[in-house]
C-alpha cells in the first residue's frame, strides 16, 4: 500500500524543514526522500561536523540525527548543538537500533528531544517528527505565553506563589516565582520562606496578620488582605495576598495557592480620593459628608448606650468684610488659622472614615470626636459623649476663649469672633438633621444679640427662626407682588414757615399689616434684596415727584436713603438717569441719603460715584452725622450738601448740656463748610425751640407729622401747609428780620 504525501506546515504556514544527518549515504537517500514525499524540505549531512556547520548557515525546525556516526556520532553532536545559541529547545529525534536501550538512555541524558528506531517505516516517522514540531510549537506559544504573563505582572507589581502544609508544628514549603520575589525586593532563585516573610510586617501588624493566617487555616477559607512590609532599606510598601486551598483527592487542604501584589500606589490614590471625599482641601477638617457620617454613627451609639451627644455649630462673625477687604487668600490664610485653633478645642481624630474597622473596647465611639468644615466660614464640633449640657457650654467656652487672640493674616492682626449654636442628643434632635436645624438656630439667636458668644437651642427659638423664615420667604415675593409703599415725612423750615422737602421711607404692605422696617431692612440687606428694592425705591420716588409737580404744581425734593452697596455701583448715575427721565423730572428732584457709618468706612469705594452724583445735580446728604467716624480732613473736600443730625443728640435737648454742646458744634462746622443743617427726631417743643435757638432751621419728626402714604401727606400740605393755616408753624417772618417768629403749640399726628 502505497503511502499517501501530506504536508508539514510550519509555524508560520510554509512546510517544515529538517536537517538529516546520517553517515550511511543510502539510507539517507532514502529517508530524505520518502520525509519529502511527505511535504518536508529536507537538508541532508553526512557527518556531526557538517551538521553543526549547516546550523551556521541555516536554521530547521526539528533535526534527526543517526546515533552511531565514524567521527562526531549523534550523541556528541546533540551535546555540542545543546550548547549553541537559540538551539536549547531545538526539537531532536535521535536514530538508534531496536533493542539498544542504552543508546536510548543515553540519547535523552545528552538532550534528545525523543528517538525513534531505525525501520523503512516512513509513515511512521513523519508521524513522529509532526508530533514532535506540534509539542515544540505548543512549547514555544506556552514559554511566550508565561512570557507575557511575566512581563504583565512584572507591570502590575504581581507574582505568584504556592504553599504547602508541614508537619504538624512546621512552617511548610513556601515557592514564589521570581515575580512574586520580585514584590519583596528579591533577586531571581533566592528563598524567602514563611518566617523570613512574616519578619518584614511590622510587629502589630505582623500580630494581627499570623491571628489571621490562623483563622483562614482553621477553616480553610479563602485569603484576602493587604499587608504593610518594610523592604531592604527601610522601603515601605503595601503588598495585597490573595490565596485559595488546594485539596488532595481525599479532600484534605494540603496548602494554598495565591497571588502577591504590590499595591502601594493604588492604596497611595485610594487614600487620596478617599481624603478628597471626606476632609476639606483647605483645612484639611472633615467636610460635610465626613461629618454626617460620623454624627450618624455618634448618635448610633449613644442611642444603644442611653448618653448623649452634643453638636456645636459655629459661624465666624464679620468674615465676609476680612475677605472682601483683604482678599480671598488673606481669608483662606485665617480659615486655616482659624481651624488649627478648633481642632485644639477638642479631641480632634482625622483616623476614623466610612468603612474604617470599630477601635475594639467600649470607648470607641470618642475618636469620632472632632471638628469639621461645613464650608464657607461655618464649622461644626461633634462631642459623641456628653455629660450633660455644661460639657458642651465649656467646649464653647474654649472656641470663644480660642478666638479672642488676634490672628496674623494680610500684613495686619485681625480678631475675629464666633457665634455658636448647640443643639443636644436627643433633647433637641434624634437626627443629624434635626441637630444641624436646631443648632443652626440657635446659632442665629446669637447673630440677632450682638454675635461673639454661644447659645443653647431652646423651643422658644424655634418659633422665632420659623418667622424669619417665612419673612425671608415673604420678602422675595414682595416686589413681585408690588407690596412694597412709600411713606412720606416733611422737613419743614421753621423760619419761613413752609416744608422744603420730603424724606421717603420705605414700607412693607403684607397683608393688612406694615411691617415695621426694623423687621424687614436688615433681613433684605442680609439676603441681597436690597439691591432690587433700592432700586424700586428710587423710581417710585421719581414717580411720586412728578405726580406732586402736577397736583400741586411745585416740586417737592425728596430724600431718598441708599444702601453703601448702591453708592459702590458703578451705574448708579445711570438708573438715576433713567428714573427721572421716565417721568420727566429734573435730577435735583432727588436727595440721596447715606449714613455717617458707611460713607466713612467706604470712602474711596464711594467717592467717584457722589462726585458723578454732583455733576448731573443730584444732591448728597450725610444721614446719622455725629455717631460715626468722620474725619474733618474729608469732610471738608467731599461732595456733599446737607447733614442731618442725629435723633439721639435731639432727643437729650434741654434735659443734659451736652446735647446743646454737640448740636452747637455741628451747626458751627456745618455753615463754616457750606452745608445745609436739618434736625430729625424732632417730637416736642421743648426740641423745637431749642434747635431754633441754637441755630437750626431744618426740622423733621413727629412734631411735624408722621410720615404718612402720598394722598394723605398731599392732603396735610394742601389743608395746613399751602394755606399756612397750621398753628404750629405761625405766620411767615423774614429770616433777616432779627427775630424768629414764637412757635405755637400743638403736635400734628
């Protein structure tokens, strides 16, 4: 039967080669000859030494060599072709006789791949030889494979190893591969065995790693865990270990089998993320999300254990202004300072973060003590265990205590206090954020009393935090909702007998009820909504101007009394512009009115507006004069008209010497610069006379009349004023006439 020729492809799709070496001319003729029926391309040599000679010169893929050859025989040249390069795995089938064993024997010592026995077989060795190049093939793609494998977890800082159990009380074997030596900072073939690996954990953590090891191996469960070990050189690392058993066919562990890894900058980012999300950037305190988890957990526990916990929240007082004026950096600087403070303040502990393992022992619950950023200027203070309410009031005591030093920031000392709201577990609250509630509004109780001290949450607060709430509310709708009116109050000249102009003051209409604007102006300065409301009122003023000019056909000026924040806008000139030219009225219709306090405070902010406010003839008066700051240099170089003494100089009028002295004073320095003088606050004669004979022509107050909506004010001047009919003011005398004319009595409503 005639042997069918198949092909022998190599690795890379072209028929295999084979170098023949036989010193026997004919049966190499004819064992070439049948291997190439078969698809191979075949090489011949004669000899050891041509063979080795041909493999300088060109590379087979498998090579059969006759054992016994004159000279250099089979054996021989296998031994030399094993010392050459890239011939190590070389597949070789060596030739040998039926029943010479020990040439057998002695073909696989000196690196035979396999043999095969000489026969005119030809089918049977091409069999052979294609077996031998699939297992170099499968041996090649395996060797590239662990390659790969080596090379990807040389990259991932990985390698492997195995353990088997020892006798009873050993240590058993422990074998890594050069990878997972690598991990431990080992060279290829050195040991590292079980004991030699536990000394480089640390010692408590090398106590709490063998309690664990034997608690895996009491049960044979799976291993996971990351262990810290110290390197050659003081080298610290995180190396993660993962194992699972491995059984005999009885079913009894006989080790375990795992993989090593160094994990330390993985551990390095997640610590870092894990930073980011629990603790502020800028302080380096727990953040909001840290601090609720540890509330939650703080009030878990004393649940379970009948005691209370204290939340303490604490604003800084007047920080926007240190920031505003010094910048954000100055202001990060103080937050910082500020922080490193607080945290003195308590049993500060950065370790305890969500997923962290409970400290062991009934105490653990006290490392969640700490203080935290909730952002901005606001921080808050967990105590998880307190006494009772006097260990929170001392930890405030410490905070207020802690803030008084002046704090160094923007080339300068600054001092800046707090205000401190505390709210208890679980009197005030069972949730986190019914604490946070509660303490907020305790908090405000303080800022409403003059700031800089600490206050218990009481039920009484509540009420009074639900009202500023709703006012707040309320408020934003007002303007919308056109609930927002103008008052009118006259100034009158006592000397010619007539009202020279009117002040606008600002009401809430909710309801049926007027708001008073010591409820609403502050609130509306604090949220912002002055800005809008300034703005209504100065073309509501504009309107209410030329309404008069029409109806009683002269102009009445009136005062209008502006925020700082509006003087410090850069298109005040223009809103005025448009509120006078929409209802066609001259600019000195309007009088802008600041207080002493803010001008002074925001001088150079403020200046180049009343100078553009003087240029298109709007008038400027300086309102509260006497109880600021202002200093006589400036007062005489800014652009301004009238001042307007204080209520609290008129009212000590004819009771103490003292008010006489500083109105005197202020009409003295007053009429030295050019400026008008008006009194306010004016309620009795007694007042009025003295003014008048002080000097003091310009009054407004209750005296005179209430301030009162428009129709109605109208109606006052057009039954009293226009005819001069009112008692109060008497007939019109000549102001150069030598003596004023006798006020009569009578109060107006």
């Amino acid at each position: 039967m005639t042997d069918q020729p198949s092909i022998a492809p190599a690795d890379d799709g072209e028929p295999s080669k084979v170098l023949l070496v036989d010193d026997d001319a004919v049966n190499l003729m004819l064992t070439a000859a049948a291997l190439r029926e078969r698809g191979f391309v075949i090489k011949e040599a004669t000899g050891g030494e041509q063979a080795l000679a041909t493999l300088g010169r060109w590379t087979p893929d498998v090579i059969v060599l006759d054992a016994l050859m004159p000279g250099m025989d089979g054996f021989q040249t296998c031994a030399r072709l094993r010392t050459l390069p890239g011939f190590e795995h070389m597949p070789v089938l060596m030739l040998t006789g039926l029943d010479d064993e020990a040439s057998i024997t002695r073909a696989y010592q000196v690196g035979a791949t396999d043999f095969f026995v000489k026969s005119n077989q030809w089918s049977l060795l091409a069999g052979r030889l294609r077996y031998l190049l699939r297992s170099s093939r499968m041996r090649l793609e395996l060797e590239r494979s662990r390659a790969r494998l080596g090379r990807a977890q040389d990259l991932a800082r990985m390698g492997s190893f195995d353990w088997r159990r020892g006798a009873e009380g050993g240590s058993g074997t422990l074998l890594m591969s050069t990878e997972a030596l690598r991990v431990f900072g080992r060279g290829p073939g050195e040991r590292l065995g079980l004991h030699a690996l536990l000394r480089l954990v640390p010692g408590e953590d090398r106590r709490n790693l063998i309690r664990l090891l034997r608690g895996v191996l009491a049960h044979s469960s799976v291993l996971a865990t990351d262990v810290p070990v110290v390197l050659a050189g003081g080298r610290q690392r995180i190396v993660h270990v993962e194992a699972e058993p491995e059984y005999n066919e009885y079913g009894q562990s006989i080790g375990y089998t795992g993989i090593v890894q160094d994990v330390t900058d993985r551990r390095a980012a997640e610590d870092h993320i894990r930073r980011l999300a629990n603790f502020d950037p800028l302080t380096g305190l727990p953040n909001r999300h840290q601090l609720i988890w540890r509330t939650e957990r703080a009030l878990q526990h004393a649940r379970r254990m009948g005691h209370m916990a204290a939340l303490l929240l604490i604003d800084l007082d007047r920080f926007k202004n240190i920031n505003d004026t010094l910048g954000h950096t100055a202001g990060d600087d103080l937050l910082v300072e500020v922080a490193r403070r607080l945290r003195g303040c308590v049993r500060h502990s950065d370790q305890v973060m969500e997923g962290a393992v409970e400290a062991v022992g009934p105490a653990w619950h006290r490392k969640l003590e700490a203080v935290g950023r909730l952002g901005g200027d606001e921080f808050v203070a967990l105590l998880p265990e307190v006494i009772d309410e006097r260990d929170a009031e001392r930890v405030a005591q410490r905070v207020l205590d802690a803030m008084r030093e002046p704090i160094f920031v923007g080339g300068g000392e600054w001092v800046v206090t707090a205000s401190i709201g505390i709210a208890i577990y679980p009197r005030d609250g069972l949730t986190v954020a019914d604490l946070m509630r509660n303490a907020d509004v305790a908090m405000y109780a303080v800022k409403d009393q003059g700031k800089n001290a600490a206050a218990m949450f009481s039920p009484l607060l509540m009420g009074r935090g639900r009202e500023r709430l709703e006012l707040e509310s309320a408020l934003h709708k007002a303007l919308e909702r056109d609930e927002l009116v103008l008052h009118f109050q006259p100034k009158v000249d006592v000397r010619l007998a007539r009202v020279v102009g009117v002040e606008a003051l600002m009401r809430w209409q909710r309801g049926g009820t007027l708001v008073p604007p010591a409820d609403f102006i502050p609130l509306a300065e604090e949220t912002g909504l002055i800005v809008p409301m300034s703005e209504w009122l100065l073309r509501e003023a504009a309107r209410q101007s030329r309404a008069w000019e029409v109806s009683l056909g002269q102009t009445l000026t009136i005062a209008v009394n502006m925020p700082i924040r509006i003087f410090e806008r850069s298109d005040l000139v223009e809103q005025i512009q448009a509120a006078v030219g929409a209802y066609g009225i001259a600019p000195s219709s309007l009088l802008l009115e600041i207080t002493e306090n803010n001008l002074m405070k925001n001088l150079q902010d403020v200046m180049p507006s009343l100078h553009r406010l003087n240029e298109i003839g709007v008038e400027v008066s300086v309102d509260d004069f006497g109880t600021g700051y202002s200093s006589l240099a400036y007062l005489g170089t800014l652009p301004i008209s009238e001042v307007k003494i204080d209520k609290a100089f008129v009212r000590d009028l004819g009771i103490t010497p003292k008010g006489s002295a500083v109105i005197s004073a202020i009409i003295a320095l007053a009429r030295s610069l050019g400026l008008r003088v008006i009194a306010e606050g004016v309620e009795s004669l007694r007042q009025l006379d003295e003014l008048h004979r002080l000097g003091c022509a310009l009054m407004q107050g209750y005296q005179f009349s209430r301030p009162l909506p428009a129709d109605q004010l109208e109606a006052w001047l057009r039954t009293s004023v226009l005819p001069r009919r009112v008692p109060l003011l008497g007939p019109a005398t000549d102001p150069d006439a030598g003596e004023a004319p006798r006020l009569a009595a009578g109060r107006q409503g």
